[in-house]
C-alpha cells in the first residue's frame, strides 16, 4: 500500500536531468536552420523534418517541467523542484521565442523575408504528416487571434514572470493555511489541508458538518482580500488577452481552445440551469429523510439517516475500481493496473501537497500519473475510478503524437465520469439492502449536483465576475454576486448561510483555468448518455467507446462524437441526460 510519493524518475531520472536540460539547450539554434529552408513550395519531407524535431524539444521540455512540477505538487515547500520548475520554464520560453517564426509562417501569419503559406500548400503540407493534420488545421485557423512576432514574445515573458509566480503564490498561500474545526464545547481540532476539513462535510452529524464549513469558509473569509488581488489580477490578464487577440467574449479564448462553439456552450449552461428543478426536488426529497422543514447548505452532503458511512482502505477500494473497469473492457483494468503498478499515483492527503485530484499525461510514451487526496470515503472510490479513467484515457491516445495526445477539454472529461459511472452501477448491483441501495442514490443525485448545476454556476459567476473585474468591484461585492448566484441556484429549497459568500475563493480551477468547469457538467451529462447507450448494446459498444478515447486530439470533438450517433449541437441530446437523472430521483421519490 503506498504511503506517498510517484516515481518520477519514469519521466526523467534526476542524474539524466542537467544532461537533457542542455540538450535542449543546444538544440534551440536549430529552429532558425528549419526556418530559413521553409517556403510554401517546399518538399513534403523537408516540413516533416520540421515538424519532427518541433515535437522532440516539446516532448523534452514535456519531460523536464513535468518531473519537478509533479514534485512540488505533492510538497508546495520543495525549494529544489521550485528552483527547477522556474529553470525550466524560462527554457520553455526560449524555445518558444526559438520557435516562434515557424509556429506564426503555418498560421499563415506574414513573416519578413518568407512568403506567406497560401491555403493550397498549407492543406499538401498537413496532409503529409499522419495524425498531426488536425492539430495542424486548427493552429492555422488560430491566425486570426494571434499577434506579430514581437507581441506573442512579451505575452509569453508576461505570463511567465507575472501570472505564473501568481498562481504559485495562490498555491503557497493555501498550503499555509490552518483550519481550527471546533464542536461544541470540545477544544478545536486543527487541520493542514482543505481535504482534511471537507471529508467533515459527509459527517452523519450535524454540528461536525456545520463545523467544518465554518472553519473551512472563515479562513478563507479572513484571507479574502489576498485571494480577491490575485483573482483580479488573473481576470484582468484574461480580459486584456481575449481582447487584445479579438476574441468575441472571454469564455471564447476557452471554448475555441476546446473547439466548442460558443452556441454549444451557451446551450449547455441554459439546459442545467432549465433542469435545476430536478435538484430542488432532491434537496427536498433530502430534507424529509433528514427530517427537517428545509435542508440548509451546511447539509448539501449529509448522508440519509440509519445509513452510516461505510470507510473503504485503499486496497478494497483498488480491488473494486479494478474488477470493475475489467467486467466492462479487460484493456480499461490493464490500463489502470500499469499505473498503479509503476508507482505512478500519490494517494494520502498530507501537509504542503495540493488538495483534491488530477491525472497528468505527461507525453504520449510515459504512463499518466494521478493524485489523490485519499480518506476513506465511498466519494474517494468514485475519486480513483474518475482519475484513473483519466490515466486510462491517456494511454488508449498514446498512439498519437505530441501535439494530437491530449484530448479536447470536454472529451478529456468522458472516460473518467464514465468509469465512475461503471463503479456507481456496480456498487448499487451489490447493495445488500434497500437502504444501502438508497444510500448509493442518494450520493449520486449529491454528486450529479456537484458535477452539473454547482460547476454550471461557477460558470456563471466567472461570466459575471470577468464583467465586473473589468468594470471595477470589492472583494465584498464579488462575494455579494456570488451570494446572488447562489439564492438563484437552489432557489427556496434551501438555507444558505450569509458566510457562503465567501466560497468562490477556494475553487482553484476558476483561477488556475478560467472556464475550465463547464468540462465537469458536459463530460458528466455526455457519459450518461454515452452509458445508456452502452446498457441499450452492450459489448457492442465498448469498442466505439475506445474508439473515442483512442483519438486523442487527432480529430475534431464534434466529428468523434457524430461518429457514435452524438450531436452535441442538439438542446435535446442535453436534455435525454436530465431525464436520466429524473429517473433516479424518481426511484428515490418511490422509496
């Protein structure tokens, strides 16, 4: 059983590091070799050499930031992985600024002394190239929102020594934080870590759930002015870019990014907010079983009475993921039982390491690691089985390339809720009693929340927050339409307490990654349509499922999912995932 640590010598052994660090170094003069033989009318082999050796400082850059930076993840207080993270990011940079003339004469983008690459030329050159012509399509249709040479090299130092030490900052000030839960007339327990202090919100008890949102939401109350300058500054960065590059709006930089129309996205956001009254049903429905006149937020999480949590150690909590993923697709447990067996996932929760979980796919050649924040809940089974699913993603697309590996955002999201759904199913198949059967509902309808309409309104209040950033706001006024947000999301179902306002300053993704949570509401309401189509075929749809996840980034989202009957375009595909859930809501209305 693993106590901690990833073995990241799998990326880069530390005695290999300074060696392929100058490498790196002494291959960046080479760009400007590649560059003066590109003209449009050059040879086929000539611009896949080009390409090639694009992709190999990229996968060695890949290599050199991913091994510390995973490092300091798991210790924000590692002075040797933050001193090699920054070295390595002004590496990045310098390749950047090396690359630079290339990535801008693809884009079509004029370059003193180059003929400009027409369409026709462009089109011969990609198709040359096997697996990166959709990539390729994609940078180029990205000309219309990048700057000249020089702008895109302040952008980058900008960002690198601006926005990026922000972040970490972010980053150190959380992992300094205390949390003094307090019940009752006991003395105060102090917590290191948000994990520690949210795994209180699931108590059977009242006032430890109460205890530990108020400990949890007061210290970031406390904190809320360093939290709101950074999330200031970070929006201003966002406006001035989205602006400066033309785009239409500032969720536009994401959804182009995802290759998601703005439309889509829009619908997306309406349907969750049309359905909302599928959760005030569950919060009421909620409020019965706990026997109170109306469910407060403190009890968003509670489980229902007579139904104590059941813990789960790490090992039961493995052996379940895997028989699971294995009952649906043999290659799925392969997949996740490599990255455990590399030692490629840090499990506990301890001070100085990042809260909640992620899955990194570092390159296409090295097995994806994942965090966790594991304690025993049955939230942190579904936890493992999501990034696993992540990791399991990452290896059925390691037949691509580079630049095509990574997934678009929203599909990054369909293996991982799909493996949670896999797990949920089988943990409800073997519910010894109607009780548990009800318990397991009940934590999904809690979870589907949490995935759906809650990540749907971060999505909101980031819309509205970037408007009123720009347009100048307190730390308090912030918090107000936040709060406003709130009362419009679970409407008169549920009590919320005024110290709530506070909550947008602990969720790391709307800063880290501006727009990134409408992934969790798309990822979540396409796997359960993608899971009922495998319940209607069976066996017969593994393999369309693989097929997806297989593409990697090699294809346009839209065109992946039309292949499998799936038009994301479509208000009604969204609204045949609602009705899903209506059904399990309407399981627990029948008792």
């Amino acid at each position: 059983m693993p106590e901690q640590g990833w073995n990241v010598n799998d990326i880069v052994h530390e005695n290999d590091f300074d060696k392929l660090f100058r490498r790196v170094e002494l291959d960046l003069p080479k760009f400007k070799r590649f560059f003066n033989k590109m003209h449009p009318n050059m040879s086929k082999q000539k611009f896949n050499e080009a390409v090639d050796f694009n992709e190999k400082i990229s996968e060695r850059i890949h290599m050199l930031y991913s091994r510390y930076a995973l490092l300091e993840e798991v210790n924000h207080k590692d002075q040797v992985a933050k001193k090699q993270v920054a070295r390595v990011q002004e590496l990045s940079i310098r390749a950047e600024d090396a690359s630079r003339k290339i990535t801008l004469w693809i884009r079509g983008k004029k370059i003193d002394g180059k003929n400009i690459l027409d369409d026709e030329n462009a089109k011969r050159l990609f198709l040359s190239v096997p697996g990166l012509e959709y990539a390729l399509k994609r940078s180029r249709d990205a000309a219309k929102y990048t700057l000249s040479e020089f702008e895109e090299r302040i952008i980058t130092k900008k960002d690198s020594t601006g926005l990026s030490p922000l972040l970490d900052l972010r980053a150190l000030i959380e992992t300094d934080l205390v949390f003094p839960v307090k019940v009752g007339n006991k003395p105060a327990k102090i917590y290191r870590t948000v994990d520690e202090v949210t795994r209180h919100f699931t108590s059977s008890k009242p006032m430890i759930r109460r205890a530990a949102y108020v400990s949890l939401l007061s210290t970031y109350k406390k904190n809320i002015e360093k939290f709101f300058l950074i999330y200031q500054a970070v929006v201003k960065n966002w406006n001035n870019e989205a602006n400066i590059r033309g785009y239409k709006s500032p969720i536009s930089i994401r959804n182009f990014a995802n290759n998601i129309p703005d439309e889509v996205t829009s619908k997306l956001i309406d349907v969750c907010v049309k359905n909302k009254s599928l959760f005030h049903r569950y919060f009421e429905f909620k409020a019965k079983e706990l026997r109170v006149k109306k469910l407060k937020r403190f009890d968003i999480y509670a489980p229902i009475p007579k139904h104590e949590e059941r813990s789960y150690s790490y090992n039961q909590s493995v052996n379940i993921v895997l028989s699971v993923l294995g009952d649906f697709c043999n290659t799925f447990k392969v997949y996740a039982e490599r990255i455990i067996n590399e030692n490629h996932i840090d499990v506990y929760p301890r001070p100085n390491k990042t809260s909640g979980a992620f899955c990194s796919s570092v390159t296409p050649n090295i097995t994806p690691y994942v965090l966790l924040n594991f304690t025993g809940r049955k939230r942190d089974v579904m936890t493992m089985a999501h990034e696993l699913g992540h990791g399991i993603h990452g290896i059925y697309s390691n037949k691509n390339r580079l630049g095509a590996y990574h997934a678009n955002l929203p599909l990054s999201e369909t293996a991982s809720t799909f493996s949670e759904m896999l797990v949920f199913e089988s943990l409800i198949n073997n519910a010894k009693t109607v009780q548990e059967r009800k318990a397991l509902l009940f934590e999904k309808m809690a979870d589907s929340y949490a995935t759906i309409l809650r990540q749907c309104y971060f999505v909101k209040f980031e819309l509205i927050a970037h408007r009123s950033i720009k347009e100048g706001i307190t730390p308090e006024e912030l918090s107000n339409s936040y709060f406003s947000l709130l009362k419009e999301q679970f409407g008169n179902v549920v009590d919320i307490d005024p110290l709530f306002r506070y909550e947008w300053a602990y969720i790391p993704h709307i800063v880290v990654n501006p727009f990134y949570c409408y992934a969790y509401n798309f990822g979540e309401l396409l796997s359960l349509a993608l899971f009922a189509r495998y319940k209607k075929e069976g066996s017969n749809f593994v393999h369309k499922i693989e097929k997806i996840l297989s593409y990697g980034g090699s294809k346009d989202p839209q065109e992946v999912l039309r292949e499998v009957g799936v038009d994301i375009t479509s208000r009604s595909f969204w609204q045949s995932s609602f009705n899903i859930l209506d059904s399990w809501q309407t399981q627990l209305d029948g008792g």
